[in-house]
C-alpha cells in the first residue's frame, strides 16, 4: 500500500513538470499556422489603395499570406503622407510580424520607418523604393516600363511629333517610368509639351480635366499622350473622345483590365505594358516568410518585367 502511493506521487509530479515544460515553451516560431501554432501577422500600409493597380496587388498579397495561414490588415491613408506615418507608427506598436509599405514614397515615412525599426518590426515594400528602414522593395523595372510605353506611343505617332506627359513625382516607380520616357522621346526627337502632375486619390478626373485644358493651350501641336499608369491615360482617351480629337494616341502602364479592353476597342488608347503583379505579391510574401525563418533577403531591389499590350495581343491571357 505504501508503494502504491509512492508511484502515485512520483507520477503527479512527473505530470506536473511536463505541464511546466509545455507552458514555458509557448507556441513555436511564428509563420507555420496549420501546425497548431500561431499565425504570422502582417499589417499593410498604403496611401493609394484607390488606385486599382495598388488595390490589385495588395489583393494579391492579402490572398497570398492569408493561404499561409497569415492574418493581414489593411490600411490606406488616401494619399495622406501624415497619416501614412502615423499608420506605420499604429502598425509597429501592435508588433506585427512584419509590416508592408504598398507603394509610397519611403522618404515621406521616415517616422514611420523608425517607429518600426524601433520596434524590431522588419518593413518590406511592393512597388515603392530603396530606402533605409526597408528590408526589400520587390517592384518590376520601372526604367523598362516607361521606355516600352514611350516607343510604343512613338510608333502609334509615326516615328514624329510632340506629347503631353501624365506624371506623379511622390510614387518612385511613376517618377522612374517618366524619366525612362522622357529619355526615350528626347532621344527619338519628340517633343515634350508639357509634364503634368496628377493628383490622387481622382486620377482619371484630374487627368481628364487637365488632358482638356492642355488641348486648348496647346490645340494641334499635341500628337500623342504619355500615362504614368492606366487611369491617368483612361483620363486623357475621355478627354480627347469629348472633344472630338482624332488621330492622338494615348499610352498608360499597369496592364489593368479596363486599360485592355480600351486598347482592344482600336480607340486613342493604343498601348499599356502590363506589370506581374501576382508574381510581386508573391515574392513579397516569400521574402517575409524567408524572414522569418531567419534568411534575410539577398538584396534591397527585386524587380520584374513588363509586357507591352497593344490591340495584336490585348486579347490574349
């Protein structure tokens, strides 16, 4: 009898420690949700998100992450570069496992960025910029995308003439593409009539605007319409088709699906080159999970290529 008791004590405390044991452990490493442990968290920040390429491919991502078992939350501070950092801010005091800038200007957020870093919540970007504070920008090559989108419109125009250029200096990635552009017009002979800014969150109404006001500065010396991206240059085809204007064309970049079904009608929109952006998404989320396993990126700049979409392949998946 008094053995029977003592095995019985020996097995309690045998039962206690590994109760012990198992609440000092806590869960395991974060990211591997499926397993019974916890799931990453990701917080997304952006000031664009009514921009249909920026909404694009943070669905993209979302989608992505919340197959790994992730918990993502998204917010847009609607081109507000205040609130953006006060967002990054909100985002690191939670401790998030890691926190993406969906396009924006890095050096507008630099509060934001500290904040993070302060706080040991390593930043990755889709579609921003190199920038201290961000582990790794995967974007396509913007250089590439102006330079297609720029020959392309030089071609729709005949090899000659002189353009109107749609712009929006505080993302990186347009600012880039213009400059890409620009080279390739001054180098080809064209003509820049005039950058114009276009303001966000409104692109396709301010470039519209703007698109009639220049065709009345500017009349028949405008022979074609360089986009930044799609909706500015959606903008400028409604603004020539209001006033009548035949024989300008119009070029945008990002590849949306109302920028393809413009092109395949034949109309002023001749041309878009169309960015991965499921392949962006993608490796954002590799990148983090990489992270997060302890394998930092191998470099601060991803970039993808483009493919030009004109009315031949417009059609075409």
């Amino acid at each position: 009898m008094k053995k029977t008791r003592t095995l019985a004590l020996i097995g309690g405390i045998v039962a206690a420690a590994s109760l012990a044991l198992t609440a000092c452990s806590g869960p395991a490493s974060a990211g591997s949700a499926g397993s019974g442990d916890a799931a990453m968290t990701i917080a997304v920040v952006t000031p664009y998100l009514s921009n249909a390429s920026t909404k694009e491919v943070i669905d993209l991502f979302s989608e992505d992450a919340e197959s790994r078992g992730w918990q993502v939350s998204v917010e847009d501070t609607a081109g507000d570069m205040n609130k953006l950092n006060s967002a990054f801010q909100n985002a690191a005091a939670q401790q998030p496992d890691a926190i993406v800038l969906g396009m924006g200007d890095p050096t507008q957020v630099s509060l934001g960025l500290k904040s993070a870093a302060d706080a040991g919540v390593p930043v990755f970007a889709i579609d921003a910029a190199e920038a201290d504070g961000i582990a790794a920008n995967v974007t396509s090559d913007n250089t590439d995308l102006g330079e297609q989108s720029a020959n392309a419109l030089i071609e729709a125009m005949g090899g000659t003439g002189a353009v109107v250029m749609l712009t929006h200096d505080p993302h990186p990635g347009v600012k880039e593409r213009a400059a890409g552009a620009k080279a390739v017009f001054e180098k080809a002979g064209i003509t820049i009539l005039e950058s114009k800014h276009v303001e966000v969150p409104g692109p396709v109404d301010d470039a519209r605007k703007s698109v009639q006001d220049l065709l009345s500065a500017h009349g028949d010396a405008v022979t074609g319409i360089w986009g930044g991206w799609d909706e500015p240059a959606l903008g400028a085809t409604q603004a020539l088709q209001a006033a009548g204007v035949t024989g300008v064309p119009v070029v945008g970049i990002d590849g949306q699906d109302f920028a393809l079904a413009e092109v395949a009608k034949g109309g002023p929109f001749t041309a878009t080159v169309k960015q991965d952006w499921e392949s962006i998404a993608a490796q954002v989320a590799d990148l983090i999970e990489a992270n997060a396993a302890g394998t930092a990126p191998e470099k601060t700049q991803y970039e993808l290529p483009g493919t030009l979409v004109t009315k031949d392949n417009a059609g075409q998946d």
